[in-house]
C-alpha cells in the first residue's frame, strides 16, 4: 500500500510537472499528510518528494533541449518554471552546468 502512494504521487507529478504544482497539492492528490508523504519517498526512493519534482523537471527539460527551436525561456515555461532565472539557477544546481551551456555541449554538438 505505501509503493502505491509513491507510485500515485509520481503519477501525478508526471502528469502536472509542467504547470506549478506545491508538494501539498500531490500529497492532497494521494490523500496523504505531507510529512508522511515526504517519509515514504525517502524510504521508497532515498530523495525527498520537492527533490523528485526538481529532478523530474530538470530531466524533461534536458529532452526538450534536443529541439533546437526552443529557447531556454521556453523550456523553462514548458517544465513548470514561470522564471528562466529561477530555471536556470536549478538546473545548474542539478547538472553543474548551466542549461545554454549544456544545450551547446550536449545536444547542439555535431556526431
């Protein structure tokens, strides 16, 4: 039953991840109290659920960098983030390395 109310809450971050969701809204959505939502995504994935959503975002925005024809803006916007810098600053967190410079090295490169 636990793996269900992860399983649900990543359901749920997959299917919303691009518009603003809170960690409340996916803890409502799975009928769980935040902290005890927050507990099984330890104990079920070693991160936290605010972590996975980051994680989650920062993954699809890598895919959607394979596009040449978006920016980074709009990627940004695309993954649930209103403001680039905001997006920006995650990402280089995330990847060390920051999302223009990692459209160039990564997906702008020729084979």
């Amino acid at each position: 039953l636990k793996e269900e109310y992860v399983r649900k809450a990543i359901e749920f971050i997959a299917m919303n991840y691009h518009r603003k969701i809170t960690i409340a809204e996916i803890s409502n959505h799975v009928g769980l109290d935040r902290s005890y939502l927050y507990s099984l995504f330890v104990d079920f994935l070693n991160t936290s659920p605010q972590k996975f959503l980051i994680d989650y975002r920062i993954e699809k925005a890598c895919e959607l960098m394979k596009n040449n024809k978006l920016s980074i803006g709009a990627i940004a916007h695309s993954v649930g983030y209103d403001d680039p810098l905001l997006f920006s600053k995650i990402f280089k967190k995330s990847k060390s390395i920051p999302p223009r410079e990692y459209k160039k090295k990564y997906i702008n490169q020729a084979p």
